[in-house]
C-alpha cells in the first residue's frame, strides 16, 4: 500500500475524531491529546500531519466545502440547460452529498462547533450559485441577478439547515422534492455553467 494511501487514512482518522469530540465535549474544550486518544494514535504521529487542532479542523472544514462544491455538477455536463418542471431527486447530488456525509455535516447543530463552518457553509452554496449556474426567472421577470441567488442560495441553505437540525426525518427525495416545488415557483429554467 502507498504511504500516501496510508496517509490519508492517517489523516482521516484524526478528522473522524475531531468530530466525534465536538458532538461529545464541544470544539474549544478539545486537546491534541482528546484526539489521539480518540484516533488510538501516538502524539507524535498526529504531528506529522498537523501542527495543531486549528490546523486539523481547517483541513477538515475545507476539504469538505470543497468536496461539496464538487459534488453539484455530476448530474449535469456543463452548457446543459434545464427547466425546474424536469427536475427530479437525481439533479440534486449535493443532497446525496450532505446525506451521506452527515456525520460531519450535523456540527452545524451545534454551537461550540467547527470553527467557520457556520459561516462558510451556507457561503459555499452562495459560491455555487454563482460560479456555477445560470438562472431564468419565471416570464423572464427583470431582477437584480445577484441578489436572487443570494436570496435563492440562503433559502436553500436555510432549508438544508432545517432539514439537518430535524435529524433527516424526510427521506432525501421527499427533502428534494420540497425543494423542487419551492424553486418552482420563482425559477423557471436554469443553466449549468461548470466549475
């Protein structure tokens, strides 16, 4: 096996436990010992890949916002147009994202969390609104384009946070069908840019 293979599963496993202290004891109370403790590893192999927990949680926050913006376009080639009313559970990957990387994404409900995550979360949905896709609005009705994607991009982010802090209680296609039938009522048809 590749020492980078090795590496990142090093590495992933100090980020798990970084999680798993924050749901448990909160962020600020944690130590480097709390975590290698909690990763069954030594010290000394924590700081081979991070200088600090500071360093380990921005690891652990970037990676996965960037993951997350990755994650939108699978369902989509980039030029490809589409309209709200054919939109279906498949055209939401970052759903199936959030789902299946709930374990992190459930910091959010919590208030001595990851530090930054409650900013740069519902900022990185902004991010891909933005970078990412083209809106029409229903009868092509004139809007200031940038705030209706912030004013799209924080709804659903507020519906995300929502679903998140009810404990996933809908399925994610019941999730995604709300959230189908919200978007169309103000977007008619929308453009998948590409990264």
């Amino acid at each position: 096996m590749g020492t980078t293979k090795r590496k990142n599963r090093t590495k992933e496993h100090f980020k798990f436990a970084l999680i798993e202290l924050i749901k448990k004891n909160g962020y600020h109370t944690i130590s480097v010992k709390d975590i290698v403790n909690q990763a069954s590893y030594n010290r000394s192999t924590f700081y081979v890949h991070y200088q600090d927990k500071i360093q380990l949680a921005d690891d652990l926050l970037e990676t996965m916002l960037q993951m997350l913006e990755d994650s939108v376009g699978k369902p989509y080639v980039p030029g490809q147009k589409l309209h709200t009313t054919k939109l279906n559970t498949l055209s939401f990957n970052i759903i199936a994202f959030i789902y299946e990387n709930r374990n992190f994404f459930e910091l959010i409900k919590y208030d001595d969390t990851l530090p930054g995550l409650h900013t740069k979360f519902p900022q990185t949905i902004l991010k891909i609104y933005q970078q990412q896709f083209e809106f029409h609005t229903i009868n092509n009705i004139p809007v200031n384009m940038d705030y209706f994607k912030r004013y799209t991009a924080y709804g659903f982010y507020g519906l995300i946070q929502n679903w998140i802090n009810n404990g996933f209680k809908e399925s994610q296609e019941e999730f995604i069908e709300e959230v189908i039938a919200l978007s169309k009522t103000h977007i008619y048809s929308f453009e998948y840019v590409g990264k």
